[in-house]
C-alpha cells in the first residue's frame, strides 16, 4: 500500500510541475501554501490523522479556488490564487487543537509548518524544489513509534529519577567551525548537550518525553541544573576558549548556575548560554536580566532556533543578542536572491550568525552565499574528524565513525579505549 501511495504521490508531483508550467508566463497573484506534514512528529503522521489534516485546509482550497497536491516527502501544497492569512490561520487554530503536543505547530506561530509561498519572487525557487523531489528515489516510510506524552502527574516521579541519575556518560559536545577560507576551520565554541534520545534510556521506554512541550519545559529545568553538574567532571585536557549550554532562562538565577560559574568557569573558560526564541518572548524582561548577568563574567547569549522565516517577520537585532542560530532547512537551497534576508543577516552582523543542522555541502554553500561563516551539524562533524584524523598517527586503525563517536563523549570506556587522546582533544 506504502508503494501504490508513494506512485501516486510521485504523479501528484508531475501534475503540480504541470500546473505550475501553465501559469509561468503570468505567475503574478498566484500563491503556494505549503504545509510541512513531514515535519510532525512520527506518531502524529498515522494516515488517518494526515486525511483530517487535509480535510482542515479544504477551506483555504474552497475560499481561494485552489488545488491540491500531496507530494511524495508527505507534505501538503495547495496552489492558489490571493491565499490570504486568515485562511491560514482559521486551518491552523483547529490544526493546534487536535495536535497540542507537537512543537511544531505552534513554533513562531506555525509559520515554520505551514507558510505561504508567494509568486512571481520565488516562482522559479519552488518549480526547481519541485523537480529535484520528482528526480528523487522513493524514500522508505518512517516506522511510526507510537509512544505516550509525560503527563502532568508523572513529572514528579520522572524528575525524582532525574535527580538520582548519573548523567555524566551520556552529556556530548558538538563544535560550531568557523569557515576561515582556504580549506582552513576553527573551532569557534563547542556546545554541551544530552540527547534526549539518550536521556530517554532511564525512563519507560514507551514514553515521549518531549511530547507534551510544556512538561518537557517544566522537566528540562532540572536536566539544567543536571548539566550544569556534570561538566567539571568531564575528563578533558583541552577546552575551546568559549563552551556553550542550553539553558532554561530562570536557570542562569539559580543557586547551580551561581556554583558553576565560581567553580568552572575560571580563567580563561567562558561560556554562551544558547536560549530558545521562545522561551526568550516568553519573558522579555528575563531576557535583558540574564543577558546582563551573564555580560558581567564576560560570557554570551546566543538566540537558538530561529528559521529563516522568523529571522525576517523579527526583528531580532532588537534583542541584542551576542549571536544568533539559523536552522537549515533544505527548501532554502532554492532561496538564493532573498534580499531582505541578507538584510536581516547584516543587520544581526554576519560574524554573529551560525547555521545549524548542515546535513551536507549545500547547507554550507547556502550559508556562504549569504555572508555567514560560522556552521554546526553532522556535516561539519565528518569535516573536522576527517581533518583531525590526517594528523592523527593512529588515524588508520579506527574508523570515521568510532573516532566521531570518542570525540563526542566527555568521558567513559569508549574514550578511554582511544590511544591518541590528544588528537581527540585536538581543536582546529
């Protein structure tokens, strides 16, 4: 059945490619809504809930004379003419109803699930987008894991074995390079996290813990402080000059926090505390706090999560942050002659931008293009390795992904078992 769908939605492409050719002499007027169904989380694409969500933007499809079109990554796209906010936002009300536990719907007022697409500007963008997903394999679906959301009456049990958890195996680092030109990289800062998926190893394996966002937010208050903890322990000779941690704002004012500073923080170790946009307009004048706060040590904030469509409706250089962190997406290949992006990107300042989550080189040129140099993600992981492993003598005898995976860890039987730690440690 998951072929016969996939063959169906490969056409559904071809005639959306078909239309978008017979309107290209006067594409002006026309509009896209796309809907980024492959986006929600994996139990929230069950077939049967995807025909109630098309169901919901029948009235923008109705009010404004539209077709509509699946493609084969999953996601929604309905051709129109004069789609209007208000139909998007009527859709996307009843969307947020049925669907409060995923974060998506309700990221920068849903603009990151559902956005409007508006021609002639970035007409011939979307026709390239659309044949590069014709040209494409057909993907294997994702197995859907049907796992619960932590409720409410459960976060007290979940947090007590957060507290009595040694989480120290399990914290990872992940550089932000800086480009400096000539096949040349520097390790800007590195950013000190848990994995959730890791995390979720102490808990029921039947439990989604970032589910219900609003009890991950009451929970990750106390990973915080869990964190915070588990760096002076870390069994590495080597720190970047900046590391960064991302941080509940209240959690820069706690009692931890304070320890921390005093303890670790020492010399010439500073530290960028990466707060998520949402949690930063939650609480503007927190914001302005914390960033004082952290001024006065000689540390940085960094706005974290921001896409590129937020970067344009925000004006985020209100905010002064000391850096800002875009998402890469891949629809942004096609954006290529965004002048009002470039703007925003100037006006933030271009060396205070990172891009992140580069899965490939095309991230990187895409960044590039738009003045930023400084990039974080599994694409600049396998750059640095490949750089430190031409130094390394035992660079031979353990493979890419065994030496990725040692680097990330702070300490542990998988560190230990590299013979070259220096190289391990070894900052471009």
């Amino acid at each position: 059945m998951a072929t016969m769908n996939n063959m169906q939605n490969k056409m559904s492409e071809k005639y959306l490619l078909e239309a978008l050719e017979r309107i290209a002499k006067n594409p002006f007027g026309y509009d896209v809504l796309y809907v980024s169904i492959s986006k929600l989380k994996p139990k929230n694409r069950h077939p049967e809930f995807v025909k109630i969500f098309a169901r919901l933007f029948d009235s923008v499809v109705g009010s404004a004379r539209g077709q509509f079109f699946v493609l084969s990554n999953g996601d929604f796209v309905i051709l129109a003419k004069n789609i209007t906010s208000e139909m998007v936002d009527e859709a996307m009300q009843k969307l947020r109803q049925g669907l409060s536990s995923d974060p998506i719907v309700h990221s920068h007022g849903g603009t990151e699930f559902a956005r409007v697409i508006s021609f002639p500007q970035e007409f011939a963008a979307f026709c390239e987008y659309v044949e590069k997903l014709i040209q494409s394999p057909d993907e294997k679906l994702e197995e859907i894991d049907y796992k619960r959301p932590l409720e409410a009456k459960e976060v007290d049990d979940v947090t007590e074995i957060l507290d009595i958890a040694d989480i120290s195996d399990i914290v990872k680092r992940q550089s932000v390079l800086r480009v400096l030109g000539g096949g040349k990289f520097k390790v800007l800062f590195q950013e000190f996290f848990v994995a959730i998926k890791d995390l979720s190893l102490n808990f029921d394996p039947n439990l989604d813990l970032v589910a219900n966002r609003w009890m991950f937010m009451y929970l990750s208050q106390t990973l915080d402080k869990k964190v915070l903890s588990a760096l002076p322990v870390a069994e590495l000779q080597k720190w970047p000059e900046f590391i960064s941690m991302n941080l509940n704002l209240s959690s820069v004012f706690s009692r931890e926090f304070v320890d921390f500073a005093k303890s670790f923080l020492r010399g010439e170790k500073k530290l960028i505390v990466e707060v998520k946009l949402m949690d930063v307009f939650n609480n503007l004048p927190l914001y302005f706090e914390a960033k004082e706060i952290l001024h006065r040590g000689g540390n940085k904030l960094l706005i974290d999560e921001v896409d590129a469509a937020a970067l344009k409706m925000l004006n985020i250089k209100r905010l002064e942050p000391d850096l800002v962190k875009i998402f890469y997406e891949p629809l942004l290949e096609y954006d290529l002659e965004n002048e009002s992006l470039r703007k925003c990107i100037n006006d933030v300042g271009r060396e205070n931008v990172i891009l992140a989550k580069c899965l490939d080189e095309k991230a990187l040129k895409w960044g590039i293009h738009y003045g930023i140099t400084a990039f974080q993600g599994p694409f600049m992981d396998n750059l640095e390795v490949a750089l430190i492993r031409t130094k390394c003598s035992n660079g031979k005898n353990c493979s890419t992904q065994e030496c990725l995976k040692r680097r990330r860890l702070l300490l542990g039987r998988l560190r230990d078992e590299c013979v070259c730690k220096d190289m391990l440690e070894d900052l471009l």
